[in-house]
C-alpha cells in the first residue's frame, strides 16, 4: 500500500496519519532495540522512531546500520513531540534505503572541526549542513522579499545583458571574453546602463542577475561574481534613490524577521540588531563624514573613498544604516549628475550598513543632458562609439532619472550576521577559488 509523501514542513498538516517523507539521513541515535534516524529532507528534519518489535527485523537492521547522508524513504504514522526537533515524530512502519553511502567510504563533513579550505573544497556538500542551510534560505527569502518590494511598487522586471561591449564601472575590474570573429566582450559589472535605455520605456524598472568584477580583492566583503538589484527610476532625483533605498530594506527585513526565525535562531543571529532597522535612516553628506571619520582617528582626506575600516567605524555608534551623500565626482563613475550649487560633488550615495558590514547600496542621480554626458566620456578616455546608443537615450526625450545597485550576498551576510559573504551564496566565486 501506498502513503501520501510529504515535506517535513508540512508534518503539522498531517498528525495522526501514515505518510513517507523522502529525504536523508541526517543523524542516527540508536538505544538497544530503538534507533531514532534523524532525516532531513531539504525543508526540515524530522526525528523517527524504529522500535524493534514493530517492524521487521531485518529493516531493523538495515536502519541502524544506515550511514550518514544514506539516501532513504521513510513511512510512518506522525505525532506531535515537543522534545523533538520540529515538534513532530514519525514512528517508523516500513522503509525505502534509495543509497547507502558506503561505510568505507564514510560522507566526508563530520562534527570535527574542519578547516575553511576543506570545507570550501567540499562546499557541493557543505551546503547540507544546517548552518549553510540556514544561511541559504534566508537568501532565498532576501530575494523574494526584494521582488515582492518591487513588483508591488510599480517596477517592472527587465532582464539585461551578461555579455557587454563596453565598461560601465570602469575597464581595470573587466572580464575579457572570446566572441566570435575575434570580437572582444565582456562579462557584465551592472545593468544599470541598460537600466537607463528600458527605464524610458517603462517608467520604472529593475534588473536582477549576476554580475562580474575582476577585483583583486580578498577581502571578506568581495566576491568575483555575485548577484545584484538594480532599480531605475524616470523622473527621478537622488532623494527619491534615498526614498526607496530606505523603504526596500525596512520591506525586506521586516519579511526576514517574520518568515526565518528559526533560521535565524540557528545562526544564532542577535535579532534585536535587525529590529532596529527601522525608518528613518541616519543621514549625513560626505563632507560631515570625512570630518566624524577624522575625529575618530581615521586619517582619510577629503577626495578619498572610504575603506571597509572607515565604514566600520563611522557606523560604530549607530543602530541603523547610514546614507551618505555627495561623494567628490572625481571618485564616481561617469554616469553621475553634478551637483549644481558644487560642481565638484557628485548626486551619488551609498548606504552603509552598521555591525561592520559597510557599503549594501550604491546609486544616485544619473546625467540627462546630451552635451554634459559627451563630456564626461572624454574626461573618462571612453569612446563615443560605443556608447551611441546610450547617448540616444539623452537625444531621444532624455529626463532626470536615478536608481541604485545593491549586491544580495553582502545584505544576506548583514541579515545572517556572517563574518565573510563566501557562505552567503551557494557556490562562490572567490580571487583563487572556481571550483566546485
């Protein structure tokens, strides 16, 4: 006979009923003629109970002597258990083994201490773990959380390309690729330049997908690719970049605190810490952080961009991010509008995160006129040619229009209070590391 299988989540749905749960073997706890296999099945984990005289012998057998991550299909009736794992037992009637991993051959992450190399070496397998378990679904809710944000305020979603002709964050951060015909291109850095041809179509919209930086960087914010949001607003100005870079984080973790608490409790993450992300937002202007960052002991100047121990620190009183706007344009891209009343300042900001974890957002206000954005690609030695098409965009109804960037692994490494946003994305792409 036949049982209706379930996810582990669902057990509160079926209390009282003969169902199979197909999954893996997790842990195994055995007590002379009871063993309690622990299967986890990607949703949950849920503690069974195999007692000797309710079962056949040798299925007895075969589950006590199930390996860890043994591949298995396991029946049985589901009753709730408040001292188990997810609240819920299933006493064991009949079993399925699909895969025994072989004792020989035993799975190779055990409770030891490992080092982060072998893990990272291991990382198709790490990611079973609950801790790379739990960092991942909240990912998964970071992401969803963000598009619900944009799909309900009027953004539509417009995919852009990963192969590209020209720069758009600079040439020295470029991965060069073979076209064909000897043509050059290269792997994306941001869609935001694409973003500005479909926002005039749309009104607003957004971009969400990998993006590539060949950055010599090893440190524990920096990944060689990593996945991006980016919205794109028409009519738009740095306070409503600001405006809606506020809202979607207190959106998105708002949806993180009331959707992964277990998760969260597993990494045990401070959650009064995200709580307190609330509007509004610190804000201060460029000028008035240099000039806190130098009364701290930094020795930044004004000109220079910050550096990930002067965001820890200018956030280091604060409970909440900080939007720091006006950088010197000489340090922004040249997409930048000016500002009017100080030419020399750029209508950009970054919202930097607290706890340590820095720059989440980049954006601002984007140049509209023709002539100034022909400029601006001289002064950055860029070639007109290939961005033709981007100044029709200025020729053709151009408008004041902004938008920002915001890298997931680095607001999930925030959320999950990590140390290094290698956890926070399933298989990472790293200085010296592409495989697995």
């Amino acid at each position: 006979m036949s049982y209706p299988r379930i996810r582990i989540s669902d057990a509160a749905k079926h209390v009282g009923e003969t169902v199979s749960i197909a999954g893996w073997l997790y842990n195994l706890r055995k007590s002379g003629k009871i063993c309690f296999p622990l299967v986890r099945d990607g949703s949950g984990t849920m503690q069974c109970v195999a007692v000797k005289s309710a079962i056949p012998e040798e299925l007895f057998e075969t589950l006590k002597g199930l390996t860890q991550e043994s591949a298995l299909i396991v029946t049985g009736k589901i009753r709730a258990e408040e001292r188990a794992a997810g609240g819920y037992e299933m006493d064991v009637e009949a079993a399925d083994v699909v895969q025994k991993v072989p004792e020989e051959d035993p799975y190779p992450i055990t409770p030891k201490e490992h080092g982060v190399d072998f893990l990272m070496d291991h990382r198709h397998l790490w990611i079973r773990s609950k801790r790379q378990h739990a960092i991942l679904r909240i990912r998964h809710e970071v992401i969803k959380g963000i598009r619900d944000y944009f799909d309900s305020h009027g953004f539509t979603l417009v995919d852009t390309p990963i192969f590209t002709p020209a720069a758009c964050e600079g040439t020295t951060t470029l991965f060069e690729v073979d076209y064909f015909e000897d043509e050059k291109v290269y792997l994306t850095q941001s869609g935001q330049l694409y973003n500005e041809a479909t926002v005039m179509a749309f009104g607003k919209v957004y971009c969400f997908g990998p993006t590539f930086r060949a950055e010599k960087s090893k440190t524990r914010r920096h990944l060689t690719e990593f996945w991006m949001v980016e919205p794109e607003m028409a009519y738009a100005t740095l306070d409503d970049v600001k405006q809606v870079a506020e809202e979607m984080i207190c959106f998105v973790v708002a949806r993180v605190l009331e959707n992964r608490q277990e998760e969260l409790k597993t990494l045990e993450r401070d959650i009064t810490k995200l709580e307190a992300i609330k509007a509004p937002f610190n804000r201060m202007s460029y000028d008035d952080a240099v000039k806190k960052l130098q009364s701290l002991g930094s020795e930044i100047q004004w000109g220079g961009d910050f550096g990930n121990t002067d965001e820890t620190l200018l956030t280091a009183d604060m409970d909440r991010p900080v939007l720091v706007d006006r950088y010197p344009a000489e340090i922004k891209a040249f997409y930048f509008e000016h500002d009017p009343d100080r030419p020399e300042l750029a209508l950009g900001v970054d919202l930097i995160a607290p706890e340590g974890y820095g720059e989440v957002i980049g954006g601002g206000q984007r140049v509209s006129d023709l002539e100034t954005l022909k400029k601006r690609l001289d002064d950055h030695g860029l070639p007109h040619e290939a961005f033709g098409w981007y100044l029709d965009l200025r020729k053709f109804g151009g408008v004041p229009h902004a938008g920002f960037g915001m890298g997931v692994e680095r607001f999930t490494a925030w959320m999950c209070g990590t140390e290094h946003i290698r956890e926070t994305i399933a298989f990472p792409r790293m200085l010296y590391r592409t495989r697995p």
